[in-house]
C-alpha cells in the first residue's frame, strides 16, 4: 500500500512499539485464524476471507495494535494468482477470447459507473465540505468513486490534489462491503456450486508445485521491476496461465495454501481500517456505503443483461462486473464454483483499463487544469 494512505496500519510502526512489531503480526495471525475457525463452525461463506477481514477490521477500529506483513500479503496474492492461473485450459481460454465484447462493455460500464458515483458524491458532500477547495472537492469524489485499486487511485487523487485520506477510506469501506455482501447474498440464495469449468488439475504434485512457485515467483519479480500493478497477482496469474493453457499445468494449489493466503489478504485489507478511520467524515462514509450498494444492485441488473447475451449464468456475470477487487471476487468465485475465468478475465481487464483510462478522463471531463501527472 502507498505511504498516502494515512489509515494503513500495517505500516512500520514507531516507537516504542517498533520492536514489538513481529508480537502484533503474530497476534493478528492468531486472531484472523480463529475467526476464521468461528467462521467454519458457522458455515459461512468464505470463511477463511470474511472472517479474517471482520475480526481484523473490527479491532484496528477499537485501537488495537493490529498489523499486517507486507511480504505475508505478497505471498498470499502469489499463491491466489498462481491457483487462478490453472483454470485457463485451452477451452477455457477459447471461452473467455469468445467474450471479448463483452468484456469491453463492462469495462465501458465500469468506468460510466464510476465516474456517476463521483459525480453523486461531490453534488451531495461539496456543499457539507466548504473547507475543501471546489476543485479539491471534485478530484476527491472523482477517484474515490472510482472502480479501481485503492492506492493506484489514491495515488492519481494525490497528483490531482484531492483529499487522500476520503479517497483511501472510500475503497477501503467499498471493498469491505462488496467482499462481505456479495458473498453472503450468493450463499443464502443458493447460488454457489454452479461451475462446470474445473480447474486443470486437482492433484497436488510437490516437484511441480516447486516449479510452478519458482516460475510464477521470477514472473511476480518482473512485473515488479517493470512497474505493474498488482505483481505478486498477476506476474504469478499471467505464469500459471501459460503452463496450462499449453497443457502442462504442473500441479494443484493445496487447499490449505489458499486458505492462508485469503487469511493473509484479508489481514492485508482488516488493517486499513483504524480508531481514526470512523472519524474521517462520517456522512462521507455513510454516502460511500450507501452508494456501493446501490452499485452492486446496478451491477446485478447489468450482470442479468450480460447473461441473457452471452449465456453465462447470471451469478458469474455478477462477480465478473461487481465494483469489488480482483482477487476478492476472483476468490469468491474460486470458493463458491462460480466460473473463476470469466470472472477473473473480467476482473483483471477492467483493473487494466481503469488503471490507464481513469487519469485522461479527469482530465477530459474537468479540464487542463485537473490533468493527473
């Protein structure tokens, strides 16, 4: 995460508490695994994510000393991106080529959704916020309204001279409540199961499962040196893609390894919340959850169109065009069997776009001087 977000806990902490660092790490991970314990014994949907990410959300907020690893997270996203990778077989690849258009459409809504959103936030909170200057104001609802990665955002509102702190805290409370909602609504509504695009392989192989670690971590390094977004995610996703779309996918992710790795993401994402973070403009908060639900109920109708067109089920449609993270969604669809492909395709393409599109279109919308550099 970027240093602009000023709620992050998972930061380096100061003094005194620098050399009990490990101690809060190690208590997190206790607490995140119990709760995710709880969560098994209650049947609830991904309990090894929203468990986690409740508990840990939940004590940041009360003030506890809350922290996440950074090199934790990195290999959770590895491991996540390389499992995801498997499901490409070569017909499944011939599939999601096949839904280009559609893809493209919901890279088109992504953006008109976002822009909307930032435009509602700014009529209703400009007026409540005379302290921001009026240009401030607009670069701060544009990016926090947004579909796109919280501190690729955060950082174009910082170059923009928007708010930071209300842009961070926007994504951070959208994607506690689209990784919380969307899941809970699917499971209570019975729509989980429905896959029938298997991943390539189910056993797990331990020679090929070192080589596809050494092979997917070199691409997670290069996506780094080379300045990509997200690189433990996609360098790993990209790699594993590429041994199973040739047909020599190496071995399965075991299923304990992905379940540490949606523990250690979802700490990643419990410690952006803090004390502070309830006291960061409350009603902007309140328009920021309000909204994103009302962007999921959008999305859901949106998914529907796309179903009817392309004869995908509606549940995967949903979390392919939901205003949440690539690896959440792509997590959900992962747990719940609901065409972790398309959903990741969709997910992975409109982060692309976004992350290019969104700076220009400021600039086009709000003239020169709102230009991103």
């Amino acid at each position: 995460m970027s240093a602009v977000i000023p709620f992050v806990s998972s930061r380096l902490p100061s003094s005194p508490f620098r050399s009990r660092y490990p101690l809060r790490v190690i208590a997190t991970l206790a607490l995140a695994w119990a709760s995710a314990q709880l969560c098994l014994w209650l049947h609830t949907p991904l309990p090894w994510m929203i468990g986690p990410l409740l508990a840990v959300s939940l004590a940041s907020i009360a003030g506890l000393p809350t922290a996440s690893l950074a090199p934790l997270r990195n290999g959770g996203q590895w491991v996540i991106g390389a499992a995801l990778g498997l499901y490409f077989t070569p017909q499944v690849t011939a599939l999601v080529a096949s839904l280009w258009w559609a893809i493209a459409l919901a890279i088109v809504w992504a953006l008109l959704l976002g822009t909307g959103f930032g435009h509602w936030l700014y009529r209703s909170h400009a007026a409540r916020m005379p302290q921001v200057p009026a240009p401030a104001m607009r670069a701060t609802a544009y990016f926090a309204g947004a579909i796109g990665g919280a501190s690729e955002m955060t950082l174009m509102a910082e170059r923009a001279g928007a708010r930071t702190d209300l842009v961070a805290a926007a994504h951070s409370l959208r994607l506690m409540v689209v990784t919380v909602s969307i899941p809970f609504a699917m499971q209570w509504s019975g729509l989980h199961g429905l896959d029938n695009l298997p991943p390539a392989l189910r056993e797990v192989n331990w020679g090929g499962l070192l080589l596809l670690a050494a092979c997917s971590g070199v691409g997670a390094l290069l996506m780094q040196r080379v300045g990509r977004t997200n690189p433990w995610f996609l360098g790993p996703l990209l790699v594993a893609m590429a041994f199973t779309m040739s047909g020599n996918a190496p071995s399965a992710v075991p299923l304990w390894l992905s379940n540490a790795a949606q523990l250690v993401i979802a700490i990643s994402l419990g410690v952006r919340f803090s004390r502070e973070f309830l006291h960061t403009a409350p009603r902007w908060l309140a328009s920021v959850a309000l909204g994103t639900l009302a962007m999921i109920i959008v999305c859901a109708g949106f998914a529907a169109l796309l179903s009817q067109a392309t004869g995908i089920h509606w549940a995967t449609m949903v979390l392919g065009t939901s205003p949440g993270g690539i690896a959440e969604m792509a997590i959900t669809a992962k747990v719940l069997q609901l065409g972790v492909p398309v959903v990741t395709a969709f997910q992975v393409c409109r982060l692309v776009a976004v992350l290019l599109l969104t700076g220009p279109l400021f600039h086009r919308l709000y003239g020169p001087r709102a230009g991103v550099g």
